[in-house]
C-alpha cells in the first residue's frame, strides 16, 4: 500500500481501495479521482485541466490503456507486481516512477484497476512539483514506453505467464474431475460442420487404425473421423467433468469409438498401450505445460506413428474468448514447432489456415471484447468465412498468417 505524506489522499478511503483490489483480483488499484465517483474538492479548474491533459498525453505517448489516473501514488499492489518492479530494476526517483510502474505491470500482464477517491488539498510540509520535476517527468516517458515495448516482446514469447496474469482467465486444472469454463462456447461452435469437416479432412489422410483424440470436447472431431475413418479405433479422452457425460452420449452410436473420462498422463500410467496416431484439436492451449504434453504424446504414439495438432494461431488475436476458454497462449510457427520437435518428433507439415477468419476474430474479441460465442455467431462463421478461408487456402496453400496452425509430425 502506498500514499502521499503530503495530505493529498486520506487513510480512511485504504478499506475501500483494499476491498476494490480482492474483489477485481487485480494486479494494482489505483484510487483515482478522475474516475466516475472521483473527486478533488479544492483544486483549480487550471490545475485540474493540466493534470487530465498531463494524464492523457503521457498514457498516449508510453501506450497505456484503460487507465485515467496514472501519476498517482495512492496505491494497492499485488506483491508479484513489487516483485516485477524490483526485478526489473526500475528507477525509483523522480515524478516518472508512478506512471513507468503502471505502465510495466499492465503490459507483463497485471490488470490495472481504480477506485474513486477524494483529492484533498496539500496540507503538509512536502514541497509541491517544481518546474525541474515536470520536465523530468517528461524525459522519462521515452525511456517508459521503450521499456514497455521490450516487456510485451517478452509477454509475447510467454503467453502463458502473460495470460496466467490476468483475472479474466478461466484455466481448469488437469485432472478427470475438472470444468470446461467455456462450454456454451464449446456446444455452439460444434454446430459448425463446415469448420470441423475441414479439420477431419486435413487430418485424416495422415491417422492410422489406432487413434487416440486427446481433450476431445462433447465428440464433434472424434465422430468426424469416425465417419471418414470407418476402420479405424479411436479412443476420445476428456477429462472436463461437465464435458465427458455429452461426449459418451454422443459418440455412443459410433462402434469404433472408445470414450474414456481421464488425461494423457493418467492414460500413460493406467494402460500403457500405444498408438498408430496422436490428434490435439484445440487442446494444446488449454495445456499450461504443452512440452510435457508432447513428451506424453511421444510416449503413447507407437515408432512410425503420426501426431496431429490443430491450435489458435498468432499472440496479436488473444481477447476475451481465448480467457474464457482457458487458452494459455495462441501459437505463431516457430512456437508450435519448437515444442512438437522438441519431444521428439519429425516435422512433416506446418501451415497456418483459415486467412479469412483473422479479421472477425480480432474485431468480436479484441476490439468489441465479446465475452461469448453465440449459435448465431457460429452459423454465420461457418456459413461464410470458412468458405471463403478454404477458397484462399487452395490459391494460397500455405498462407503467412492464419486464425489457426495445423502440424502434421511423425515419430522416428
């Protein structure tokens, strides 16, 4: 907790500042008087002004976001956020300070909260801003906004400390009794056969006779290779608790389809089988340690089998879906092979697909922020950008970017 000893912020508004903190699980609350509720009862409207348009321009010029009273000291901080601060070695002297912390906790991830307090006027010996200070004040948001950069660079490679950051993500442990955070989601995209059609059909040709479909949701993909794979065995595992009981029903009509309540690594320990080829699709995300996961992956696909991973594409794309669903990152190239050869496995194909869905995606989750996927949403999505992803992907066979990543691998 932190406060001026100038008199400007009064000690008896700490409990409400405390209980807006827990309440929003943030990483810093800031007792704000410029937000709704807030007020400064006896400063100037001149003064005033400055300080709004100081605010502003110096949230513009370091790119911080959301936050309307970022020069002030009356604080809650999360002990991880002091921790990044020291960490980071930032400079702890001059007017700057208060602005460079907020702006270094918000892009390593920490939300950033305020509570509406009462300004009140100066009423201790602490000397006021001289003109020194405000100039200081100014040089040292260059350096800010240069080391908010380099913070996200770092956030981009670990988008899966970056997103465990935020109160927003819904991540489910790995066990055979968790919960799915987002399964409406999760029912109404199963009502797109065109998408998932897609996906089978990109995967099929590369699946054995022995399948196993790891995180494998209510059945959508698992009854899809059911369909185009007759022959073959597939095993669907899901350990989700509010996903298992939909997925037995729906896969019950499929004889070649063995539904099973538990994870990989439980599946490793209990009934050490192999085989012929491994399918993730849209599971890996969900995976705070994904190496690990390959490395289970590699355990239980037999020598010459095939492993096939479908996983949300490109870090600029992550919003509110990708925190609903419990997403701890979305994969660029390097990323994704990194951790599929780094278990073992030979590369076989890497490509990014579905072009057309990169733009509705950004706009309905990271500029509207919608916090779900509706049917409605989900028929439109599949009715017209999968058509038209699939159109681009046949002139465009391996496109730059993507909504999503396919890797089709082997084991030696």
């Amino acid at each position: 907790m932190t406060l001026d000893p100038d008199g400007h912020h009064d000690a008896r508004q700490i409990t409400d500042l405390v209980r807006s903190f827990v309440s929003h699980r943030s990483g810093v609350t800031i007792g704000s008087r410029w937000v709704r509720g807030g007020s400064s009862p006896g400063t100037s409207a001149l003064r005033s002004l400055v300080s709004r348009t100081a605010n502003v321009l110096a949230r513009h010029i370091i790119r911080l976001h959301g936050v309307h009273d970022a020069t002030t000291s009356f604080r809650v901080i999360n002990p991880e956020v002091a921790q990044l601060w020291i960490d980071r070695q930032l400079p702890t002297d001059g007017y700057g300070y208060f602005t460079t912390t907020i702006a270094v906790a918000q892009a390593a991830g920490f939300s950033i909260t305020e509570c509406p307090i009462a300004f009140r006027p100066r009423y201790a010996g602490v000397r006021s801003l001289s003109f020194s200070d405000i100039t200081a004040f100014w040089r040292s948001l260059h350096t800010t906004r240069e080391l908010v950069a380099e913070v996200r660079a770092e956030s981009r490679r670990d988008q899966a400390t970056w997103a465990s950051r935020s109160p927003r993500m819904q991540a489910q442990s790995a066990s055979s009794n968790s919960q799915f955070g987002a399964a409406e989601e999760l029912e109404n995209l199963a009502q797109a056969n065109r998408f998932f059609g897609w996906i089978a059909d990109e995967l099929a040709p590369h699946l054995g006779h022995r399948i196993l479909e790891v995180g494998a949701g209510i059945g959508t993909i698992a009854i899809k290779m059911a369909e185009r794979k007759p022959a073959s065995q597939i095993t669907a595992i899901e350990p989700a608790a509010n996903l298992f009981d939909e997925l037995k029903s729906a896969t019950a009509r499929h004889r070649n389809v063995t539904a099973l309540q538990l994870t990989s690594q439980e599946l490793v320990a209990g009934r050490p089988q192999q085989f012929d080829s491994i399918v993730y699709v849209n599971v890996l995300e969900h995976i705070l340690d994904d190496a690990a996961e390959m490395r289970t992956a590699f355990d239980l696909v037999a020598p010459g089998g095939s492993l096939g991973v479908f996983v949300p594409a490109m870090s600029q794309l992550y919003g509110s879906l990708d925190y609903k669903s419990g997403h701890h990152r979305r994969y660029d190239k390097t990323q994704l092979h990194d951790v599929i050869a780094g278990a073992g496995f030979e590369i076989v194909e890497l490509r990014y697909i579905e072009i057309a869905g990169v733009l509705p995606y950004w706009l309905m989750y990271r500029v509207l922020n919608r916090q779900s996927l509706s049917s409605m949403s989900s028929g439109v999505f599949d009715r017209v950008v999968v058509p038209v992803s699939k159109t681009a992907q046949r002139l465009v066979p391996n496109p730059p970017f993507g909504k999503n990543l396919l890797a089709i691998a082997r084991r030696r």
